[in-house]
C-alpha cells in the first residue's frame, strides 16, 4: 500500500513577521505534524520596520535579505506603516496587494488542501475563504481552515464580507486565554462565523501552540482530510514558537 501523501497547507504569517521568522515560529508545529502535513509559509507583501530597524546591525551590513524583512498584509493608517487589530481603522491599505500575493501563492505554489492563518494572517485566510465562498475565482474554498490567534477584521472592505453570512468549511479555531494582542474573545467571535467550528483554547499567549494536547487535537481535526486528496486549494490558471507581539 502506498504511503498516505501529507495535506499541503499554505500558512499565512502575522503582521510584522518575516518568511524565515514564520517558518521559526511554526518550527513547534512543524514537528508535530511531521508526516502528517507540509507547511508552505507565506509572509505579506508590504515591508515593514522591525523594533531594530529595516537595516541589520553592524556598519558593514547590508539591508535584510527578503526572507528576513517583516511584512504585514495590509496596515491601518494612511500615512503610516502601522496596523492595530482592535481599533476601526478608516482604511485597509494594502489589501488588495495581500489578496494578490495569496492568489499568486495559490497558483504558483498549489495544490493546497487547507489554509492556516496567525493573527492577522488568520484574518486575511478568513476573507479569502468568504471571497471564495462568494464565487471570487481567484480563491477556490480549501477543504479546512486553521486560524490561531485570529479576529474579525475591522474597517471598509474588509467586515462586510465576514459577516454577510456564515463560512461553511470545517474550520479550527486556537487561541490563547492570556494573549494580551488578540484578546481570547476576538478570536471565539471569528469562530462564531464558521458553521460548526471547532475550538482549541490554551493557557499561553500569542503564539502557536504545539505540546502534546494540542498537537492531539491538530491530528484529530487533519484526519479528517487524510483520504481520498480531492478538491485541493489551488488558483485555477486557466477557466511551539516562543510569544511575540506580532499581530
């Protein structure tokens, strides 16, 4: 008998993280699911300046490569490069340039059977999947959903097709009872637009848990889609990390 093949899932980074700083952050998860899923790590297309600054330390050094810039997939202001989760911006800009690198991913780095999101990543996977549910042909609906540390997003462009109606793809929900950056009702609140969402809660913060009970639950929840690999999230081309503030 042939070896089951791993569930391909595209994961989408938070605000201020880099490529490599997100596939460090998932490293925990990773293992966990070693066999059972392959992470693709996506980060925003928008760079944005870190606490240290866009430079590297050091007179000699050059800017940070790619993988190492942070970047966010939209901001909340217009004159400045900077995003909160839990304040009604008057803006999203940068969406649209967000929505363009998924779909680019999607196409270029696909099949997917799933998507993951972490904080503002989860909230930019849960409108591409009301996109797709609404018949945008970029995003064709993946066949599950994991959001960890995720919130419904706030401002024009970006609410409304949250809320219109609920999502109806199995969907996992995980979130800390002490994360101080997306507090825990944030995220039980973007649950509540999944029809039959599933909840995973932990006693830490804002970070992607990956100890043993919950890596249990990951498994429970992914044997759901380990036969039978159809459907797969894919643009058509033709007709346990440690805590941060990143959000």
């Amino acid at each position: 008998m042939a070896a089951q093949q791993p569930l391909r899932v595209l994961c989408l980074a938070g605000f201020r993280q880099s490529e490599r700083g997100f596939r460090e952050k998932t490293g925990a998860l990773r293992k966990a699911l070693r066999g059972r899923a392959e992470l693709v790590c996506l980060s925003g297309p928008h760079p944005v300046a870190d606490a240290a600054g866009p430079q590297r330390a050091g007179p000699d050094s050059g800017p940070c490569p790619p993988e190492e810039q942070p970047r966010g997939w939209w901001f909340s202001e217009q004159e400045a490069d900077v995003f909160s989760a839990l304040k009604e911006p008057t803006l999203c800009r940068g969406l649209e340039e967000a929505l363009g690198t998924v779909a680019q991913a999607l196409n270029k780095l696909g099949p997917f059977d799933g998507l993951l999101g972490f904080s503002q990543g989860a909230a930019l996977a849960a409108v591409v999947c009301a996109l797709g549910q609404a018949g945008d042909p970029r995003f064709p609906l993946p066949r599950f959903i994991i959001l960890v540390s995720g919130f419904c997003p706030r401002g024009l462009g970006l609410k409304e097709s949250i809320v219109l109606g609920p999502l109806s793809l199995p969907s996992l929900h995980v979130f800390g009872d002490t994360d101080r950056v997306i507090p825990s009702q944030e995220s039980v609140q973007l649950a509540s637009r999944f029809t039959g969402a599933i909840t995973l809660t932990h006693s830490g913060g804002h970070f992607i848990p990956a100890a043993a009970p919950q890596r249990q639950a990951y498994l429970k929840f992914l044997d759901q889609f380990g036969e039978g690999k159809i459907n797969k999230c894919s643009a058509p081309t033709s007709p346990y990390p440690h805590p941060s503030g990143d959000t």
